[in-house]
C-alpha cells in the first residue's frame, strides 16, 4: 500500500513494541486534535443556522460544518486511485520498488492528489451547505478561505498518518478511519435511547428492526476477527511483513468499491434515461461488481513488486480464499441489510474490517511483553 508520509526504519517495524505507550501518546493526541477540530466551522458558516440545525439533528451539524467534516475521505480516495494504478500498471509498480527515492515521489504525488480530491469533496460540500443556507458569505474571498480551511486540515491529517507508527508502515491512516466512529458513538447511542422513550421502534417493528442489523454487526465481527487472527497468526510464523497482511485485509474492498464505482459511471453515460431514473439497478450493479473485483484485487497484491524486497515474504501462505469470502460476505451483507433496515454507515463492511485490524494491531504491541512472563512460570 502506498504510504502517506515516509516511515523511517525503527524497531516497532521488526518486531513488535515491549510497551504501549510509545503508540497511545500519539493516538490520543491525534484523537483529541480531531475531537477538537469536529467543532471548529469553516470560514463564513453562520452560527444561528448552525444552532438551528442542531436543533434537529442533534449536534451533528457542527461535525459537518467542521474543517474536519470530510477527514480520511480525499485521502483514501487519493490512496485507492495509486494502489488501482500500482495493481494495474505493473512497470509503476517495479519503478517505485527500485529505489527509496522513486517511493518518496509516488508518496508525494500521493499527497498531491489528496490535497486535488479535497478541492472537490470541499466544493460539494460547500455547495450542500449553501443549499442548507449554512453560509453567510458566498463571495469568492469566503469559498476559497473554507477550501483553503479544507486543505489545511488534509495537509495536518497528513501529518497526523505519519506519527502514529505501529508495526509496519502505513497504518496511521488505518487508525484515523476509526476516529469517525468514535466521535459518532455518543450522538448514535443518544439517538437510540431517545427512540425508546419515545416508542418509535414499537412502531417501526422491534424487535426485528433492531435484532437484524445488530445480529449482522455482532456476525461480522466475529467472522472479521476470526480470520484477521489467523492472517495475524500466519503472517508471524511465515516472517511476513507486518503490514501486509493489512493490506491484503483491508485494501482489496476500498479499491474494488472504488473501481466499481467507475465502471457503473460508464454504463450510465450509455443507458436508456428511463432506467437512469430507477436508480436501483444501477446501485445494485454497482456493489455486485465490487464483490466480483475484490479477489481480483486480492489477487493483484500477490504478484506487485513491493519494497523493501522481503516484504513480500509469506504473503503466498495467505489463505486468499477466506480473505475474499470474509470481504465480499461483508460488502454484500452491508448492502442487503441496509436496503431493507437502518444500518448505520459506521457498520458497513470496511469499517468493520478497520476497526477489528486496529484492536489486533494494538493487542500484538502486548504480546512480546506477556510472554517473557508466561515462559517464566
């Protein structure tokens, strides 16, 4: 996977940390940087309307109003069109494997991308927020001073990637994405408690509106940690490199979502405008073809170059097979129970799979220091 900032050889990339903290320091200081940042607005947001809308949606206004509303998105959109580019130009691939300094210009041009995906996300959401009448200055000053906002949040989240080391390189973004979920929880669980007082899910259908998607999470968590443990497990004893068997986990359903997405865009320049106005086949299409590319993609990871050489070690003792059924289980699953009950986004397939890497991550930093204790008694 390609890295967002230049990971310098230190002792947590050969084997695993004897303590925490060294970890958790910067996890929390880049957890409270994002925390903070949620109720910092952009430049030219109206505060009243800001309150207002609060008022409805219970806080969550100020997070979408906030520099840091659009967080990971440009930056893995920027990560996902590299990897697709690395998987399918394989010449690129060999470049940035022969020499450090061709790796640090393709994370820069990474960088750059991020900082162009940002000018987008940032103009739409500046138009949705208009529409919303959230903006009190709409003149050219004030957009590009909330773009300018924008872009210096990406630049820190950047930054922020690379000072969280764990064991291999590129996983600051990989505990970044999990930050959302985070911030979410209190406003979700609020949402909850405030529909049983008020009897909603009597009327809605309990116990199957609940029991189902909480049926699913409970499922996709077991069935994530369980293989995730044993990639974990076969990674070590193979001498695999400790990032890869996170990249095989978690990329494969980014980058095929990503694709998919491309491929249904061409069909619909082509359609019929009667069946563009369904929308559902073509939403439909869209996740079936990201189910049918992730072991393409999977398979795609075993035959890049990567670097440092040794890297690559063990990676064909992977069991690709139950990697692609754990993740396109999860991708259609995700789909199916959000078609017919609430799912929050927080539960989909890729955010269930970030969130099981990274307690397994953090679990593996206490192993080493367990089992000194252990072999003694």
């Amino acid at each position: 996977m390609s890295e967002i900032s230049p990971a310098p050889p230190s002792p947590s990339a050969a084997a695993p940390s004897r303590t925490l903290w060294p970890v958790l320091w910067p996890l929390a200081a880049a957890l409270a940087i994002y925390l903070i940042g949620l109720w910092i607005p952009i430049p030219g947001v109206d505060a009243e309307r800001l309150d207002y809308h609060d008022g409805f949606t219970g806080g969550s206004s100020i997070r979408m109003a906030s520099i840091f509303a659009l967080w990971t998105g440009p930056l893995v959109v920027a990560i996902a069109h590299v990897e697709i580019a690395r998987l399918l130009i394989p010449p690129l691939a060999r470049w940035q494997a022969a020499s450090a300094r061709n790796a640090q210009v393709l994370v820069a041009i990474t960088g750059l991308i991020a900082l162009l995906m940002t000018l987008a996300q940032g103009a739409g959401a500046l138009h949705a927020m208009q529409a919303g009448r959230l903006l009190r200055d709409l003149s050219t000053g004030g957009v590009v001073a909330s773009l300018a906002a924008y872009c210096g949040a990406t630049a820190v989240l950047i930054w922020l990637a690379g000072r969280l080391r764990l064991p291999g390189p590129g996983q600051g973004i990989l505990l970044l994405m999990v930050f959302p979920m985070i911030a979410s929880l209190p406003s979700e669980l609020e949402m909850i408690v405030s529909q049983y007082r008020t009897g909603m899910f009597l009327q809605s259908g309990l116990p199957m509106d609940l029991l189902v998607p909480l049926a699913f999470v409970v499922a996709a968590t077991a069935a994530a940690i369980i293989v995730a443990r044993g990639l974990q497990t076969t990674a070590r004893q193979t001498g695999a490199a400790p990032s890869a068997w996170l990249t095989l986990l978690l990329w494969p359903p980014v980058l095929a979502n990503t694709a998919a997405g491309y491929l249904v865009l061409l069909v619909w320049w082509v359609l019929p405008d009667g069946v563009r106005a369904l929308g559902w086949p073509l939403y439909a299409a869209h996740f079936v073809l990201t189910a049918l590319l992730v072991p393409l993609f999977l398979t795609a990871y075993l035959r890049v170059p990567v670097r440092p050489a040794d890297a690559a070690r063990g990676l064909e003792a992977m069991p690709i097979a139950t990697i692609a059924a754990l993740q396109i289980a999860l991708v259609l699953g995700a789909v199916l129970v959000r078609s017919f009950y609430m799912l929050p986004a927080a539960f989909g397939a890729t955010p269930i799979l970030v969130l099981v890497a990274s307690v397994l991550v953090l679990a593996e930093l206490l192993r080493p220091a367990t089992a000194p204790a252990t072999a003694a008694r």
